[in-house]
C-alpha cells in the first residue's frame, strides 16, 4: 500500500481529510481482489479530475495565447491533458508507487502502466480540488506543468501541424494522414531528415528536419498549405 503521508510532502500538500488522497490511490484491481476493503475505486474521482483539469489548462491557455483560436487552444489543451502527458507527470512524482492495486494487476507492471497513472493523476487532482477548493489545485497543477507550459512554443510546431492536418483529412475523407522516412543525408550528427505525409498512397505534403519529428511536422504544414491554397 501506498504511504499517503510521504505523498503528501510530494506534492506538497496537506489533507484536511486524507481519506480522500487514499481514495485517489485505489486501483479497482484492489477492491477486486479485496472485497469490502474499500468502499470505491479513484474512478469516480478520475471523472471529476478530468473536467477540474481541462477547466484550469484551459484558462491557462486562454490567457497565455490571447490572439489564438477555438481550434488551436483546443489542440493545445489536448496536448496537454493526454494520456501521456498526464502519465509522464505522475511518473515525476512517482505516483504509480503510492497506488492501492491486486497483485495480478501489479505483476503484469500496473505500477507503470500509463493508463493506470494518468487515471490515478486525475483522481489525484479531483482529491485536492475537493479538500483544498479551486484556487489551490490550480497552483498544483500550474506547479505540476510548469515545464509544459513553458516550453509549448517548442511543441505547437510538431504537434499542431500534423494534429491540424489529421482534423482536415478525417473531416474530408474520413481517413488518416500517414508519414513516411524517405531519405536520411548527413554526418551522424548533422543529419537531415526528408518525409512524406500520404493520404493512402498519393503524397499530399513533403518537408524536411534535423529529426524525423520535425520533418514529419513540415510535411504536415506542407499538405496544409497546399490544401488551403486548392480551396481558394
């Protein structure tokens, strides 16, 4: 079982009512393997934490880019409340080592599963916002992304273009743009990377980057200028 005292100095955070940290921790593999141990999972708490999540990146977001768009804060906040970020901020924390879970499930490496993490990270968030209001979760969360939020800028140009060219050709034609490596030229320390964005098999974009993200990211924003200069 996890040592709810120690999470606490973790995250820096006193409960009034602890019992709601504890609840934030139980993996619904406990109450399986552990009937009438504990009334509920964190999955009641998980779907609060969500909804407080989403509401504070958001406004984060709306004030961070004034002059932004429905659809580019919406891609951020997604950037941002995924699964794997959520995973990689609770694994800063350490948060898979405090969770109540089965034995089968922690075999099978539960511990360290993202989707067990990033779910106990909003049940986590949903706990502090019950016993310590809004204006105190928002600072643990604005603490938790910190790093996020400040290196963003650096995210948009790989994330937002091909998240944006995804939006347009699934709304068009139901279907997913795919990148593909076509040429690696340079030293080992100097190489420059050439992709293809496809739409099945036709190539909709091309571009070029010091690692394969950053040219599947120019590919993307090539189909996207190309598509909006077929549409005018």
């Amino acid at each position: 079982m996890g040592d709810v005292d120690r999470l606490q100095k973790t995250i820096g955070i006193s409960f009034k009512r602890p019992p709601l940290l504890e609840n934030a921790l139980i993996h619904s593999s406990y109450l399986n393997e552990n009937p009438g141990a504990m009334s509920h999972s964190n999955e009641r708490l998980e779907f609060l934490g969500d909804a407080v999540l989403g509401l504070i990146i958001a406004e984060e977001l709306f004030a961070l880019y004034p002059g932004a768009s429905e659809g580019t804060l919406t891609r951020l906040r997604s950037l941002l409340v995924r699964r794997e970020t959520l995973a990689r901020l609770a694994a800063d924390i350490a948060l898979g080592s405090f969770l109540y879970m089965g034995k089968g499930e922690e075999a099978s490496g539960g511990r360290e599963k993202p989707a067990n993490t990033s779910r106990a990270m909003e049940a986590l968030i949903a706990a502090v916002y019950l016993d310590q209001g809004l204006r105190a979760t928002q600072e643990f969360v604005l603490r938790l992304y910190r790093t996020d939020l400040t290196n963003l800028d650096q995210a948009i140009s790989g994330s937002d273009y091909k998240s944006c060219l995804q939006e347009i050709i699934q709304g068009r034609f139901q279907l997913a743009p795919n990148y593909h490596t076509v040429e690696t030229a340079g030293p080992g320390h100097e190489k420059l990377f050439s992709a293809e964005a496809r739409l099945q098999d036709k190539v909709i974009g091309r571009g070029s980057g010091r690692s394969k993200k950053e040219a599947e990211a120019n590919a993307a924003r090539d189909a996207i200028e190309k598509n909006s200069n077929d549409a005018r």
